[in-house]
C-alpha cells in the first residue's frame, strides 16, 4: 500500500506509449504551446475530473479547481487563472461546473467546525444566506442540498460576471459566454443550468464598470 503511488508513474508510461501509437505527433503538437477554448472552474473533488467527463484531450481546457468550485473575487489564485484565460488566451467559454453531493456544500449546510475550511466554507454560506427562501422551504434535506448547489454555481457565474476582467472583454467585443453547469456523481450526467452570461444586461448596474 505504501508504495502505491509507484501504479501513477507506470500508467503514465503506458499513456505515452497509447498517445503515441494514436498520434505520433501528440506531443510535438502540444510542445508548440496551448490554444484552449475554454476555462473550467471545477471543485477539486477527486471524483470531477473536468477532461475526462467532458471527452476532451490536453490542450483543450484551461483548469482552474477548488472546494466548491467558488469564484471568490480576493482570491488572487481563481483571478489570475481567469486573468491569464481570458486576456492573453481569449477562451471563448467559462465553464462553472458544480456537482451534486459537494461535500464543501454539504459542509456549509451544516454548524460543525471543520478547522481552517471554515473560512472558505463562508463563502458558500453567504450564498445559502442570499437564496434562504427558496432553499429553506424545501423540507427534504437531500433535495435541498441538491437545489443548494446549483444556486452555488449560478451565484459564481454572476460573480465572474462582476469582475473587471470579463466586462473588459464584453466592452471590447470578444466572444465570452459563462455557463452555469452541474455534474451528477450518481449517474455521470452533466446538467446545463442554463444560467449563461454574454453580457452584463442581466447584472445589478452596481457592478457594472465604467471603462
Ligand atoms: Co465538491
């Protein structure tokens, strides 16, 4: 068991050995440098992989992961990452993807201390606290923590929206959608929210920036 890790470094040889029977040329390809069309931000549960559930290869999504998938606007790890993405990438998607059974969700839903977490956890609470209406009335906990984290993920997706990184690209005309979606650990399927921003119309003229 100790020395499981070692199984890592064998499968990686395979996978070189795989790519380079499929493509002789896949990593000469990717040496030249990436072009990715679109930025995932994606909890970091193990069991969310954004290239495999998506079908897509390397090179093809730019990756940024966290406890619940959470766009906080001081967090100068998510804005560099979307900085990068969007001003010198110009990925055409943002993709939020959350995924039911969260325990970073579950976390918030609850009062028991988990240690520095908490702290992060907050941020999920400040969103329970805009949607407790609606979340609140739903008397089963499981499908309240299922509606909890779809709410999450919409509330990223405004927020990306009310950072000065995207409005800049909207005000100059660059092809930028965010999408709100939620992967289901149950059955593998992906469900589209259909919370997509490709402009600031739908946003509180508070955060709209002047140029
Ligand atoms: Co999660």
């Amino acid at each position: 068991m100790k020395r499981s890790y070692l199984k890592l470094l064998k499968n990686n040889k395979a996978w070189v050995a795989e790519q380079n029977r499929n493509d002789p040329n896949f990593f000469k390809e990717l040496a030249q440098g990436q072009n990715p069309e679109y930025l995932w931000i994606g909890c970091s549960d193990s069991r969310v992989p954004a290239n495999q559930i998506t079908g897509t290869k390397s090179g093809e999504v730019f990756v940024h992961r966290n406890i619940a998938n959470m766009v906080v606007h001081s967090d100068m790890n998510m804005l560099s990452v979307l900085s990068y993405a969007v001003e010198v990438l110009k990925v055409k998607h943002i993709i939020v993807c959350g995924h039911y059974g969260c325990g970073g969700v579950l976390a918030a839903m609850g009062n028991k201390q988990f240690g520095l977490i908490d702290n992060w956890l907050r941020h999920i609470k400040d969103v329970y606290r805009l949607h407790y209406k609606e979340l609140d009335a739903l008397a089963d906990k499981e499908l309240r923590a299922r509606r909890f984290v779809e709410v999450n993920v919409i509330q990223q997706v405004y927020d990306l929206a009310k950072t000065s990184i995207v409005q800049n690209a909207w005000r100059k005309k660059q092809p930028l959608h965010v999408h709100g979606w939620v992967y289901d650990v149950k059955d593998g399927l992906i469900k589209d929210l259909k919370v997509s921003f490709t402009g600031m119309k739908d946003l509180h003229a508070i955060y709209h920036f002047e140029k």
